[in-house]
C-alpha cells in the first residue's frame, strides 16, 4: 500500500501498534471491516456490509498481521475458517472492552460494491463524509443493552459497537 507522495500506508503499523497495545493491556482487539469481493470472510456474518472480527490471540490461529493484509483462522459456529482482510478495507481496530481504538478513513476509490453467492451485485453502502483523507482519530464506543454493563462480543443480528468521530 502506497500513498499519492510515494510513502508506505501508515495502517498498517498503526493496526500492529493498536493490536500490541490491547494485547499488552489484556484487552480483546477487534477489528471493524467494510466487505467488497475482495475481503474473504463468511459471508453469513456480514451485516449492512461490514463485519467486526475478535483478532486476539485466543480466537484466531495463525494471525499474521501484514503489510497489505491481515490473514488467520478462526472458528465460526465451530467450522474453522480462512480469513483475509486487505488492510484498505479495515474501517477500525479497537478494544473491545474499552471502545479505544483508532478509525480509518476509506479511500473513494477503494469502495466497490459486494457481491453475494449468486453473483449479483448489491447496493455499496456508502460511508460518512471525512474531513480528509488522513487516518482519523477516533474513540468506538461500544452499543451497551440497557440491562448490561459490558458491551457484549457481536453476533449476527445482536449489538454491535458504533463509530464516534472525534475531530
């Protein structure tokens, strides 16, 4: 991944430094994706085209967080998957019990719309409007049940955190 000035991306090493921090602190990180055809997730998971990921070292195997992509093996209802995430499709890395983390801005250019099983193409959900193109500082705070007070960990169809820009 390289800029328009011809530098490395700083996401990548901004998501091994988030990632390092919640591990260091004992915190569940996760990562917030918006899926196109070029994100390899089960499909049966993403909502309104994303999905949030547990990347800790407890629920994946193999973990390899890289330049261009972030790739491991992790269980869904028992089934062992393959998962690969290109980086410019992460949206934010946070923890999970804290709702710190930092949020990314997706490139206009990088949207492209998913596709489900049968091929057809379904309507791209279309971002918030960013200030700039640079990585946005944010702080996800996580949709708490009114009964709870821990956020729960996101299942299909249940809460899952909000994205609050901090400018």
């Amino acid at each position: 991944m390289t800029s328009a000035s011809g530098t490395t991306s700083t996401r990548p090493y901004l998501i091994r430094a988030l990632y390092e921090w919640c591990t260091d602190n004992g915190l569940t990180p996760y990562v917030a994706v918006r899926v196109d055809d070029t994100v390899r997730v089960p499909r049966e998971y993403v909502k309104d085209g994303e999905i949030v990921l547990n990347i800790s070292m407890d629920a994946t195997s193999a973990l390899k967080l890289g330049n261009d992509y972030i790739e491991f093996k992790a269980r869904f209802a028992g089934v062992a998957r393959d998962i690969m995430v290109p980086l410019n499709r992460v949206m934010a890395i946070y923890a999970r019990e804290s709702g710190q983390g930092m949020a990314f801005a997706l490139d206009e250019d990088e949207q492209t719309p998913m596709t489900d099983e049968v091929g057809s193409v379904g309507l791209p959900v279309e971002p918030e409007p960013v200030a700039s193109p640079a990585t946005v500082l944010s702080s996800v705070v996580p949709v708490r049940d009114e009964g709870g007070d821990e956020p729960e960990p996101p299942r299909p169809g249940g809460t899952r955190p909000a994205l609050k820009r901090v400018k």
